[in-house]
C-alpha cells in the first residue's frame, strides 16, 4: 500500500481516490445533511435477523443435507429464499455500512481507526451523510431497536446505534474487552493448534469463565434478550423494526459441548482448536474433522436460537403483521482447498454466497426459491418498499420486490463486484475472477469456470489469460464508477436546510 493510498483522517474524508498534501490540507465545506423524509407506511412490523460467517451452503434449505437447521429451515418454508445473493464488500464492518444504508460502499479507502486493531480498507464507521434504515423508519413512526453482540460495531468511535430508540450490547465476544482478569485461570494452549503462536483467543477465554449453562452463551444471550424487547414492547410500540445481529457463528467456533457432538464421530483428546489455523497443511485429519465439528455445531446451536425467537414472534401473534428477514454477511472455507476462515484472497462462493430470505404476512412464498443475482445493498430499499415507504436518494440498492412479486426474474444484475480490503472478485454465472485491485504486487490472482468447477476449486487463471483482462475490465469501470459516491465525511458541523 503506498502512502497516497493510506489516509489519516480525524474531521473529513472526501470521496476522491487520493489526497495531496495541500488539498489534506484544505478544509472541506461543511456537508449537507439529508434527512430522512417523514412519511407513512402500511405499519408492518420489520424483523431483520442478521448472522455472521454462515454460509448458504451450509444452511439445509439451500441444499446441505448434513447440518441440522431446522428452524431456519422452518422459517424457509413459508419464505421467499434468494439463491444467489452476495456481498458488495467484506467482512463485518463494511459489510454492516452497506446493510444498514442500502449503500455501495466499494471501492473502499484506508481510514485509520483509533483503538481498533483492525486495519483494512473500509472499515470505519458510518459516514455522517449516511442515513441508516433505523433513521428512515423512526421517522415513519416506527419504534426501532438494535440488540447486538458484534462487538466490532460498538468499538470506540463506531456509531451504527445511529437511529434506534433502544440498543443492547451483549458483552463477551471474541476479542470484546470485557473482563481484564483473573488471568491465571486461562491456559490458552488448551485452545492452539500446536502449530500456532502468541495469545490467539486469550480474551475470549476470559469472557468465557463463568459459562456453565447453554444460556450462558452468546447466541442465546442475544436471542433472549431480543424476546424480552418483543416482551416489553409488541404491545404497546408497534410498528416497530427489530434489528437482531448475532456474531455467531463467527470465529472463535466454540459451541455449547452437546451441538458439538452431534458432529464429532472420532475420538479426539487434543487441544479445542475454535480459532484453528488458517490452512490444514500441518493438520492431522482427525483435526479438521474436530474443527468442522465445531464448525457445524455452532451453526446449529445459532439455529436452535433463532428458532426460539421465532417461536416468540409466532406466540405473540406477530406473524401476522411482520416482515422477517433472515441473512448472513458472509461464509468461510472449512478446508476446501486446503483453507480454513475466510479471507480477502478467499472471495470464493464458501464464502460469498450468503442465505437471503424473506418473509412477508400477506404472502405464502411457501420456500419459492428465486434465481439471479441480488446484493446487501438491495436489502434496505426491498425493506422499505414492503412496507410502503420511499428510499432517500442516497441509497443506491435497488429492491427485489419485484422478484417477490414474479414481475421480474433473472435478478437484479448480471454480475456481482465483492471488494475486501485491497482485493476484489468479479463473479458471473459462468467465472468467477478474483484479483488485486489496488496498485501493488498481484499475488493472488485466481479464476474459475462455473460450468466445470462449481465449488472453485481449480484456478485457470493462467490458462484463460484474455478472459482474466477482460473480467479486470469489469472491475475497473465499476470501481471508476464508484469513485464519486462511495466517500463521505466524518463531520459533524452541518449546514442545515432553510
């Protein structure tokens, strides 16, 4: 990365791709503030139910027959299941930017980010011209409420609470500083692989301590606390839009014990490998089997929550006037070519293709299952049409309504662009191209045929020398395409309207 690339910014990011010195120098005008528009909708409830690192392809609905989803599964049969539904840009952070907004994001910039170990490009907190769909709703009446443990969101200077009237942080997750002692109690290397160095899930492990119970753990804790909100306020505080996000089944893969024998079948004794490395190559098979295991348990562990919550919703009669919408950000390799987690280098469909359904009271969709390519940005303004509200101008997702409806088909595009970091895929139905697309060494550029390789196992990329620069092409106009609406500043001092 050079130095252009990498930009400091405490008061204002621009949209343009790099700054000079004097023009860093120069202090932006003041922004305009957009605000959401005042309107009126049909009062239908919105539940949005957002997971992380969980994959379609290990969801039953979508086609896995060996792990157990049955209440998400349940929750398809009278959904409307989007088959091909993708990123605009990874992981967590820019991920949630483009959930929340119904905004493009990508291309991305390197903004520095105080007190946050995560240094890749995008990962920032909201823009102070972004308008969240909490923001949109509350003021179309609704009642809004985030219940979260996605640590990530509530770091210092973050700010994706933006526009909920209630928000709950669960405490404990990943490297979430939430306990600082006692420290003697933790024996990390009873949690590495031993080819693994430095203190790996150590903070988690201290979170972690006083876990006994099943509902000590983080999906149940959110689930619970999201069925205590609809407890406290389907009664009184209706319309309202509950936004539900659970970290898991995100790394650190560490299930409550019985969901995870559900999948071990061999005898293993050594370490509980939940943040395991990052190949299998000095990995004994037993040992991926035990940290698929993990893997797998956890997704049904997060499922048998879901499923609680869902019993709720139906117990409180709400079925009958809400939308519920259940999704994921993203997937991970679980050894498919050699390769564990995921990764920018990874943008492959382990872990891009995402489970996207949506259930609506006046509809049976009965598990209608809808082919073509749709995105996270089409998910707000596909939410606001539902319920009969208008998008504001900022948003630059398009609704899937009308695949709902059958008046349209085929999707919404016919290539999907997924940035992460200083990488980029470009995916049609028959390649999927995955390079560098910041300037720098190209150390990970891949293709794959759709039609011979489905599960992108084989790179050609050396075979297909002309295809590979042509689908460059792609991604380099939608980039250039981009360079104008994906910035935005962190100020503060608005200009407001007359």
């Amino acid at each position: 990365m050079t130095r252009r690339e990498f930009v400091v910014t405490s008061a204002a990011v621009t949209g343009a791709a790099c700054e000079t010195k004097q023009q860093a120098a120069q202090a932006p005008p003041p922004p305009t503030l957009e605000e959401p528009q005042e309107q009126k909708g049909n009062g239908l409830n919105l539940i949005l139910i957002c997971v992380d690192t969980w994959g379609a392809n290990y969801v039953g609905a979508y086609g896995n027959d060996r792990i157990k989803t049955p209440h998400v599964d349940k929750l398809a049969a009278r959904s409307a299941l989007f088959m091909d539904a993708y990123p605009e840009c990874l992981p967590t952070i820019p991920t949630r930017r483009v959930l929340y907004t119904g905004r493009r994001i990508f291309p991305t910039r390197q903004i520095v980010q105080p007190d946050d170990q995560v240094r890749i490009r995008g990962w920032h907190q909201l823009f102070a011209e972004d308008i969240t769909l909490a923001e949109m709703l509350r003021k179309a009446s609704y009642t809004t409420a985030l219940v979260s443990d996605l640590y990530h969101t509530f770091k210092p200077n973050k700010n994706f609470h933006r526009g909920f009237d209630c928000w709950r942080w669960i405490r404990g997750q990943e490297a979430d500083r939430w306990e600082s002692g006692p420290k003697s109690k933790v024996n990390v290397r009873d949690y590495l692989h031993a080819s693994q160095k430095g203190p790996g899930p150590f903070q988690y492990l201290l979170n972690r301590l006083d876990w006994k119970r099943e509902e000590d753990w983080l999906p149940a804790r959110v689930f619970t606390d999201a069925m205590r909100w609809l407890d406290r306020n389907a009664a009184e505080n209706q319309p309202f839009y509950l936004h539900v996000e659970s970290f898991a089944p995100h790394e650190y893969w560490d299930p409550y014990e019985p969901y995870y024998r559900m999948y071990m079948k061999s005898a293993y004794k050594g370490p509980r490998l939940i943040a395991p490395p990052a190949t299998t190559k000095d990995m004994s098979e037993v040992e991926v089997e035990h940290v698929r295991a993990l893997y797998a348990g956890y997704v049904t562990m997060v499922d048998a929550w879901v499923g609680k919550l869902l019993a709720r919703i139906e117990a409180l009669g709400l079925l009958k006037n809400s939308v519920i919408v259940f999704l994921a950000d993203h997937g991970t390799m679980m050894g498919e070519q050699g390769q564990l987690h995921k990764g920018e280098t990874r943008l492959r469909h382990q872990v891009t293709r995402v489970p996207l359904m949506v259930s609506d009271p006046r509809k049976n969709y009965d598990g209608r299952k809808i082919r073509g390519y749709v995105q996270h940005t089409d998910v707000v303004p596909t939410a606001l049409e539902l319920l009969d509200l208008k998008p504001p101008k900022r948003v630059t997702g398009e609704s899937f309504v009308p695949l709902l409806a059958g008046t349209k088909s085929g999707g919404l595009r016919d290539t999907i662009i997924t940035g992460w970091g200083i990488h980029a895929s470009v995916r049609t139905p028959e390649w999927n191209y995955l390079t560098r697309w910041t300037p720098g060494e190209n150390f990970a550029e891949q293709l794959y045929d759709l039609k011979k390789d489905p599960e992108e196992l084989q790179n050609v990329v050396a075979e297909n020398r002309t295809l590979a620069q042509e689908y460059r092409k792609k991604l380099d106009a939608y980039i250039e395409n981009g360079r104008g609406v994906t910035g935005g500043t962190f100020q503060t001092d608005f200009v407001e309207k007359s």
